[in-house]
C-alpha cells in the first residue's frame, strides 16, 4: 500500500489517505447495523425472509450513505469520484470557490468550462498534499483573474490548515 502511495505522489497526483479507513468504517457501520437487526429479529422469533431482506436493504443504505467520495488531485484539477460518477475541475480555471456551513461544511468549486466538484474542507484539511495542489493552482487562478468569487474562501480556508498544521508540529515536539 505504501508502495502505491508513493508511486501516486511522484506520478503528480494527491488523494485523501483516509478515504480507505473511512470506507471501511462505513462498510463496519452498515455491517453492525445488520447484525443488530437480524440478531434481533431472530431473538424474538420475527426473522423472516421478507423482513431480512428489509434490513439488507437498510443497511445498504447507511452504507450508500456513510460512503466518502474519494478526493484526488493532480497539478491543475481536482476530483471527486463517488459510486458510479466522477466530477472534475480545472484548479487552474477556477472561477468560484464557495464555503458552504451547516451540518456538513462543504466547498463548492466551479471552473470556466462548467465543471462543478463538492467536496468536504476537512479532507483538505488532512491531506497537505492535496491542498498544496489545490490551492497553487487556484492562487494562478485568481492571479490571471479568472477567480470572480471566492478568494476569501481560500484565505479562510488556508489560514485554517496552517493554524491546524502549527498546532500539530507543537503537539509532535512536545511544546504545547
């Protein structure tokens, strides 16, 4: 796996390193959620095939629900692939860059040909490598004035990984 990894960061292209162990997670989610409710139903006497296929059918759910997008970036674009659909954006192109607050924060980026990708600023946040390719690429965006909307954003966003990155070289040496 590790060997993988480094062949995609020399081959120019970033991704989440977390998005496995969350996948997992959501796979385990599900799979609880399942047993609970077959061990259950079985306990009381009720398990039927029709009710069994009813839990299967909401465990799929959470799971359809829990599934992250995997995020993935190379020098000017940025992807967001789920199940069966990817969207991309040129990085480079960049015309919008909007946050997004609520219950789940997201970003919106949206390039000069159209292309629109939602992603969650926190995977920004874990991932440098991502984010350095990102915001490079947006920096010449909005350098070359294609950047209309969202340069606040950016600086929001970069303050807050530099902020996060600090306090976790503190916390690694041991002076915070």
């Amino acid at each position: 796996m590790a060997l993988r990894d480094a062949a995609c960061e020399t081959a120019g292209t970033a991704h989440d390193l977390r998005w496995a162990r969350d996948v997992r997670d959501s796979v385990r989610c599900a799979g609880v959620l399942l047993a609970l409710l077959l061990l259950l139903d079985r306990g009381t006497g009720r398990l039927t095939p029709g009710r069994g296929a009813l839990w299967v059918a909401l465990a799929l759910l959470l799971f359809l629900a829990l599934y992250p997008p995997r995020v993935r970036a190379g020098a000017d674009w940025l992807s967001s692939r789920w199940l069966l659909r990817e969207r991309r954006v040129r990085t480079d192109l960049l015309v919008s860059v909007r946050c997004l607050d609520g219950f789940s924060p997201r970003l919106v980026l949206r390039d000069a040909s159209g292309g629109r990708v939602e992603i969650d600023p926190e995977v920004l946040v874990r991932n440098p490598q991502l984010w350095l390719r990102v915001e490079t690429a947006a920096r010449r965006s909005a350098a070359d004035g294609r950047l209309l909307c969202g340069a606040t954003a950016l600086d929001h966003l970069a303050r807050r990984i530099e902020r996060e990155t600090a306090q976790a070289v503190f916390r690694a040496s041991g002076l915070e």
